[in-house]
C-alpha cells in the first residue's frame, strides 16, 4: 500500500465500509454525508473530493460515468471503467446571460466510458456545467455537464454550438456571424426571457471550445 495521509485511508476505509455494507458504490456526496452522520462535522463535500482526487492520482480509486467511487484492489470495477477518460471540468457556463467566469483552474473531472466519444478528440476535451435555461431547445439544461471540443484558431465555428468567453464571462450560445464584424450569441429556448448577445470581432471575446456532448444531470447520482 502507498503511503496514505489519515484522511485518505479515512475515505478508503469509508468506501470499504459502504459497499461491504450493500450501501452500493458512493459518490463524493454520500461519503460526505455518511461521515457527518457519524459526527465528523468538518467533512465537507469538497474536503471529501480534494481527498478522492488526490486517491485518483494515486490509481486506488477510479469513478464511473455516474460518478460512483470504485476501489481499485477490491476488482470489481464495472465493465469498460479502464477505458474511461477524464474529462476536464472547467468551471461554469451560464446558458442565460453571460454571468459565469471561465476559470483556468480545473474543478474536478468526469469520468466518460471511450465508447461514447471518436477517438481523435481525446486530447481536446473538456467540459463545463450548465446554468439556466437558454439552450433548452436542444436538450442542454440546467445543471448539465457539456463536453466540448477545443479548435485552432481557424475553426470555422458559423452555426456551431459553442461556448464563447466574453470579456471573462463565459456562456453556451449558438454562434453566427451576422456580417460586417458582428457576431451574434444566439439562445435557443422555450424561455422568451432569453435574448441574443451581440459583439464584435474586434471585441475581448474568445470560443474556448465547440460542442460535442451532453451529459444530463438526471443521469449524475448525488
């Protein structure tokens, strides 16, 4: 066994203690929410999954694509877990206005079988979760992981679906390209609330990515 801090053999152990209990394979929240039940009030979410992403790396733990922890030596990982990708998750991205910061760190990561994806995007991948209700009309909603594909910079991205990063805030929006420089961020909703957002090419704007994927937030246990 690897050298473990006290709380990662704490959450190993946990792990251990939930299947062997036929409690089924935990997600970051219900570790979270077991340990605080039995009076470790400082076991936050997040404290929990700095932990799990630290036994990640170090290949005691793998996740599913519904985000269910798997201990490593116990072999009994589901079938095709050892083809799966991780999926860098980059923050969040409003699907109404542009409200969300498009942060450089990395949030965590998804689990996504091969299976699901062509292989020459592996290297290109990322996601980010969705906010609002804009991009409703094609099945992206509130809560959503959107995988997305990153391009050069001569990618022409006229009618894709993209997320665009402007002045720092990033949005999912279809993009077009209206003709004299301007650029329109178009939603696609069943919410009139929703409007275009409107730019230039000459503006502070970037497409980090085009979309390729969405994973519905029904299908991601808590």
């Amino acid at each position: 066994m690897q050298n473990l801090t006290d709380k990662q053999s704490l959450i190993l152990e946990t792990i251990r203690e939930i299947t062997d209990g036929g409690q089924g394979n935990p997600t970051t929240y219900k570790i979270s929410k077991y340990l605080q039940k039995k009076g470790m009030k400082y076991e936050s979410v997040k404290s929990v999954a700095q932990v799990v992403e630290a036994l990640e790396k170090k290949d005691l733990l793998k996740r599913d694509v519904f985000r269910k922890l798997y201990l490593v030596e116990n072999e009994n990982l589901p079938a095709g877990l050892e083809g799966a990708l991780r999926i860098p998750v980059y923050g969040l991205a409003s699907a109404g206005d542009a409200l969300a910061f498009a942060e450089d760190n990395v949030d965590g990561y998804l689990q996504i079988s091969e299976s699901l994806l062509k292989p020459s995007m592996k290297a290109k991948l990322f996601a980010v979760k969705t906010l609002g209700d804009s991009m409703n009309k094609e099945d992206i909603n509130d809560g959503d992981y959107v995988i997305f594909e990153k391009k050069d910079s001569d990618f022409n991205y006229d009618g894709k679906i993209v997320v665009a990063v402007v002045n720092g805030l990033a949005t999912i929006k279809h993009f077009r390209k209206l003709g004299n420089g301007v650029i329109g961020l178009f939603p696609s909703s069943t919410n009139s609330f929703h409007q275009p957002i409107y730019i230039h090419e000459s503006d502070s704007f970037m497409i980090a990515g085009v979309f390729r994927k969405v994973l519905p937030v029904k299908f991601i246990s808590l």
